[in-house]
C-alpha cells in the first residue's frame, strides 16, 4: 500500500480527535478513487463519483488535545488500522511518601518508582460499513481506572474485573447520509473535560481537575451525525457517568456538539444527565462540559512552528436524595460542580519541541466528582472514614502545570513536567503515606484503630514520561 493511500485510509478510520470517527464512506471513496493508479481490484481509468468531504478533515486538528502523533500509520493492513501505545512514567511527589503513594488524579500514580502507566494494544476495522475499535490497557490504568466507579457494587459478575484491561471496545454501522452517520455500541472515550484519557495525546500529563475528576469512558450506545464536515451532532444513551453497570434504575442520556469552522478554531459540548448516586435514585445529576480552543499562531517554518490555547467550563449539580442543586438548608445541603481549566501551548522547531502553562480549579460541595484518597486499600465502592463525600462537605482546588516536550519523531514524546496542587482541606499524601504499618488492614478503606494517614493540603511533583503511539 502506497504511503498516500495508507494515510487516507488512516484519515477514515482513526479520528484525529479521539472522540470523533471520520466518515467512513467517505475515506472509502477516496481509497477507492487511488487505486486508479494501478492498484489490484481497480481499472485504470475508471470513474470516480464526488462525494461528499470527509469531516473535519478541510484542516490540519493535530494542535488540539487528543490528535497529537504522527498521520502516518505503518501498523496498517488491508481494512486494519493498527495502534499500539506504551505510557511510562517516573514521578517525584516533593513530600516522599513513605508507602509511594500519589492521591487525587486518574493518571499519577506512584513516586519514586519507574511504572507503566499503560500499554496498549488494537485499532480500528472497517469493512463493508462494519466499524470495530479495540484498545486494551494494561499496566496501571487496569487497576486504577476500575476503581473510580461504584456502580460495579451494584448486582453480581464483578463487572470492574470483566472490563478492567479494556479502555475502548466497540463496534458499530456506518450509514451514507449527510456527511456520514456512525450507530455504535460498547465502551467508548467521553472526552468530558477535554484532555484525551491517552497522555500522549495531550499538552500535560497531568489534566488539571476538571479533566481528571470527569468521565474518560462511557458503556452504552452513540450516534454520530456527521451533518457536514465542519459540524458533528452525538447523542448518547449510556449506563452512567463513567461506570460498567448503571447505579440506580436509570440510564444516562446526553450527547456532544463538536463545531470547527475553520482550521483554527474549535469549540464542542457535551452535556449529561443520570441518577448516579449509588443506591440512591432519588437524587439526579445534571453537567455540562464546555471547551473552545483557538490556534492563533501559525507559522510552520519559523522558530516558533506555532501556539495555541485552550478554555474548558464545567457547571453541574445535584438534586434530591438528601441534597439541594443551589439553594441549600441544613436539611438538603448544596451540592454542584464549578470548575474551569485554561492552557497556552507552544511548539518550536517545526514541532521538534512543545511547552505548556496552565492550569485550573473546581468548587466540589458534596465532593460526589472528587477522587477518593486510596487509604487503606479505598475504592469509590467502599469509601472511607478518613475522608468523607458526605452532602455539605466542602472541597475546592486549584492547580498549575508547566510541561516541556520533546517528539523527535511523531511516534514518541518525551515530557517533563511540573505540578502544583491546592486544596481546602488535607487531600493529598504527605510523606507518612496512606498505606497502615504493615499493609492494608482489614476491609478496604476501613478505619485502624491508633492510625491516621498523612494529609496534605498541598502537592508539588515532578513528572518524566516516554509515551509512544504507533
């Protein structure tokens, strides 16, 4: 296969916004249309139908969170186009806990240690308007991400076992209408809060919170309504905000709007609804994630190749069971979700080199999006006495990130970063860990009789990373 049909091919089967699968029919078009020049199946001469332009792809989207890498995808083969990820990481936590412990992001895990954040595995089919994603994740990803949803403590079969080595499996029809039309079924990525759940994809390794602490996958069904190729409409029924099962007797509804006029601009929704409160149906959950992004420097052969930047709004709240959306009593406390993150991005040197600045904060009264501290073993199904999500407990932060990158190639990134947290109350390891003398005891996150983790209301890290994407 030539390198400028590999290429088109990738063009219409792997997104260059991980949330966005480029209209199939379309890149078919166009792989067929290059066969003309010889290639086996295809007379010489043979006519080739207009068809309408793949989405989004009038531009160049790589500058923005979740399409970075190279365009070419050289584990391709017939109606496969292959991936492979690996994500290791050293990370430095300034307090030294003694048990290597990092709390409060969904993609730091330990200090002092060199760990495989991810590998990853699988791509994307398309054959005959049959589409198929498959990614695996193993490594840490496989134990960490499971337990941020509760909603397996509901019901029987351990579904976070069943899915814990799988971030993206599904499979789905493309219909030739409009501009293309995906019906997809399985485990796919949210991308709520704008940074890709893949750290290779993005400006920093670590997210600031309202990227960390919203959903990175859902388990349900979506419909991709490509109306042109400037503008994609996607509903979604799905179990619940980033959960295998639902947690009550109601599904999650909502849906994306991604809206990119020209090739410097970028502006998607996404909005939700759920009853995602453990065995409480009563109270409901109501969010909406807003991102605009603009690249308003561009200048491929200079010195500095080009720069971007990025603003993310998140508003929620809940309402009933116990809490109140804003005006809270003693009875029904207030309890929502107000959080921003801003970034500027730079790249140098023809994209040889990349920094980033930015950071963000999140008001959380309630703490229902805040990660839990893994003390004494805890999961969101166990919970623990040593920091409550109780309704009227308080919980805001801020955080900044300066990162330098350096791709050599667009198969590989190396990252060094920086990170500052703050919270209200104490949330992060301090150097005495979180981990009792002797190991987890008991059942996970139960109290210990005569011992208290360690605490910080601040964190600062150090972060190197090697990420490579095939």
């Amino acid at each position: 296969m030539s390198p400028a049909k590999s290429a088109l091919l990738a063009a219409g089967l792997v997104a260059p916004l991980a949330a966005v699968l480029v209209g199939a029919s379309t890149a078919r078009a166009q792989t067929e249309a290059l066969t003309t020049d010889g290639g086996a199946g295809s007379p010489a001469a043979a006519p080739v139908a207009v068809q309408p332009a793949a989405p989004f792809a009038f531009a160049d989207f790589s500058w923005i969170p979740g399409g970075a890498g190279a365009s070419d995808r050289p584990l391709s083969w017939g109606p496969f186009v292959g991936e492979l990820r690996v994500d290791t990481v050293y990370n430095e936590d300034f307090s030294r806990p003694i048990d290597d412990t990092i709390s409060g992001s969904s993609e730091v895990f330990r200090s002092g240690e060199i760990q495989l954040t991810m590998l990853g595995i699988g791509g994307d089919f398309f054959y005959k308007n049959v589409q198929a994603r498959l990614m695996t994740q193993f490594g840490l990803y496989s134990e960490t991400t499971p337990r941020n949803d509760p909603s397996a403590g509901r019901g029987q079969w351990n579904l976070a076992d069943a899915f814990r080595y799988i971030s993206e499996a599904y499979g789905g029809y493309h219909i030739d209408a409009l501009n293309g039309v995906n019906v997809q079924a399985g485990i796919f990525m949210s991308f709520i809060g704008l940074w890709s759940y893949y750290n290779f994809d993005n400006w920093t390794y670590q997210p600031s919170y309202v990227s960390s602490n919203t959903p990175w996958f859902f388990n349900g069904a979506r419909v991709q309504i490509f109306t042109s190729d400037k503008l994609k409409i996607e509903p979604w029924i799905i179990n619940g905000w980033q959960s295998y099962g639902t947690f009550n007797q109601q599904p999650g509804v909502g849906g994306q709007v991604l809206w990119r006029p020209t090739g410097w601009f970028s502006l998607v929704s996404n909005n939700y609804f759920g009853a995602d409160t453990l065995n409480t149906p009563g109270r409901k959950r109501l969010h909406t994630d807003n991102s605009a992004m603009v690249k308003y420097y561009d200048n491929p052969g200079g010195a500095l190749s080009k720069a971007a930047a990025s603003l993310t709004i998140d508003l929620g709240c809940e309402q009933g069971g116990g809490v109140s959306c804003m005006e809270g009593n003693a009875a029904a406390p207030s309890q929502f979700f107000a959080g921003l993150m801003v970034y500027n991005r730079f790249w140098f040197d023809r994209d040889l080199f990349g920094f980033t600045v930015g950071g963000g904060a999140i008001d959380n009264p309630g703490r229902y999006l805040v990660l839990l501290p893994p003390i004494n073993g805890a999961t969101a199904i166990s919970g623990t006495p040593y920091f409550t999500e109780n309704p009227g407990d308080q919980f805001k932060a801020w955080d900044m990130q300066i990162s330098f990158d350096y791709s050599p190639i667009g198969y590989i990134t190396f990252r060094l970063e920086y990170n500052h947290r703050v919270a209200s109350v104490p949330y992060f390891t301090g150097h005495e860990g979180v981990t009792p003398p002797g190991g987890n005891q008991g059942a996970p996150g139960s109290f210990v009789p005569g011992w208290n983790p360690d605490l910080s209301p601040t964190e600062d890290r150090i972060t190197l990373a090697m990420m490579v994407k095939l």
